[in-house]
C-alpha cells in the first residue's frame, strides 16, 4: 500500500475555485517483494456525454487516485471508465457531477472487489482492498470537490462514498498516516514549506516502511481539469525541470510526427508553474 494525500492550494485561486493537488508514491509490493516502482496511482477520468442527435461532448477530466491493491483499483477505473464514456441522455452538454461520478466508482470497485476476494483464499481476501479518492471541478456547485471512496467489512463488504472537506488542510489515505502528520509538523517548525508535494517527496526519500516509495507523482485538479504535473527541484537557486513521468524520460518514447511529449512542471510553493516538453 502506498501513502496518498489531497490538498487544497490556499495560495493560488482561479475565479472561486482552488486547485487542489493530489500526491503520492509509485511503489507497489507483495508480501515482502518490490514488484515495481513505476505503478501509476493517480488517473486522469475521462467522460463523454452522448445524445440522440448523434452527438458526442467530451469533458475535462476527473482525477482519481487510490491506496491498496493495485489490481483491484486499476480494473476499476478501467471498467467505471468505459461507463463514463458510454453515457446517453437528455442532459446534453451538462458534465456528470463529482458525486456521480464518485458513486459509479464505488459501485464498480465494490463488485470488482467481490469478484477478485471471492476466488482467493480467506487468509488473502483482504489484499483486494484499497481506498481512493475523486476529485474535480463539480458543475452543479462551481467548486472543486473531492468524494473519498473506502470498504467497510461490517457487516458485509460495502464501498462507502462520501464528501471530503478540504478547507481544514490535507486529507491524506494509506499507508504513513502518522509518518505523514509528523514529517508535515516538522517541516513547518523548521519553517520548510510542508505542502502535501513536499512532504510526501520527503517521505518516499526517507523508506520509512516497505511498502512506501518509488517514484513522487502529483496532479493538480483546477476548472480546466486534471493535470499530471512534475515537480521543479532547485538547485543553486535555479529551477531545473525535466520531462519525466514515475522515472521515465519522455524524450526517449517514441513519438507522433511534429509532436513533443509535455506536461506541467510545478514549484514547491514560491509560485513557479510552466509547461516542460521533451526537445
């Protein structure tokens, strides 16, 4: 299980909304094994809206991230997906809300997660679980909200969704709750700036449990949508981003003609935000 957190940016506004970042580690186990360091956690959520004219709106993306089982969240979001591009109906251009599509998740995941805990041994059932969050810029409020998604074994297996109220600071999931509490009171006594960016990078970079580490991704969920994002590292003073994505150097897949990888590279808090593209 890897260390998750969602936070909402206080420093930057757009319009009444606030981009809220979501963070967390690449590393994925089993029993005491590493079996990959590039697991992708965090997922843009793409949607469509058909209607019966024929015609196809397609939305800014949701983001979904999750802690746990990495089979169980990954088959989720492909299936809640495909559902989300397969919707019909009278709503026309009007995105579906973060609760609903919250909700299509939870009721994908609870079913995914019968089907995976009912072909495994007792003693395994539990390593099917995981907890996840969505999040995104919800049109029937004109708000960015996030809906975290967690089981509950009592008494029978149920996804419970609900509304997560950011405005208190981090809300964070899995692994590390603790180790993320103190690392986020440290930095701050040490006058470091601990947004969930940094503390979760310092985190990975201490190995402080097995199951925590790999590679920092990070998005930023805003009006425009969900973004990936790569963090900036200074050094003397001078910002040096990289177009990578959990360790991979983008310049180095092959690409569509007369095209660059690129995606947004962001600062630790001093306001640097730009665009990084392979050369």
């Amino acid at each position: 299980m890897t260390i998750l957190s969602v936070e909402l940016n206080k420093l930057v506004i757009l319009s009444t909304s606030s981009i809220v970042y979501i963070c967390a580690g690449s590393r994925v186990t089993r029993g005491q094994t590493v079996t990959t360091e590039l697991a992708p956690k965090i997922l843009p959520v793409h949607m469509a809206v058909g209607n019966k004219h024929a015609e196809r709106h397609y939305f800014p993306p949701y983001g979904f991230g999750f802690a746990g089982s990495v089979l169980s969240a990954s088959l989720t979001h492909g299936v809640a997906e495909h559902c989300l591009m397969a919707l019909f109906g009278d709503r026309g251009s009007v995105q579906p809300t973060v609760e609903e599509v919250a909700r299509i998740y939870a009721f994908v995941a609870e079913s995914q997660i019968r089907e995976i805990g009912a072909r495994l041994p007792m003693e395994d059932a539990q390593a099917v679980l995981f907890e996840a969050v969505v999040c995104g810029f919800s049109p029937d409020t004109g708000t960015t909200r996030t809906f975290y998604i967690a089981p509950t074994l009592s008494p029978d297996l149920q996804m419970r969704c609900h509304e997560v109220d950011l405005s208190g600071g981090v809300f964070r999931i899995g692994l590390g709750a603790n180790e993320f509490d103190k690392a986020r009171a440290e930095m701050s006594a040490n006058g470091e700036n601990p947004t969930c960016v940094n503390v979760i990078e310092k985190l990975l970079e201490q190995q402080f449990h097995q199951s925590v580490g790999g590679y920092l991704q990070a998005a930023t969920v805003d009006p425009s949508g969900f973004y990936q994002v790569e963090l900036i590292h200074y050094t003397d003073g001078r910002a040096i981003p990289d177009a990578k994505y959990l360790g991979i150097d983008l310049a180095g897949i092959p690409r569509p003609k007369n095209f660059k990888f690129g995606q947004r590279a962001i600062g630790d808090g001093r306001g640097q935000t730009q665009i990084v593209t392979t050369h």
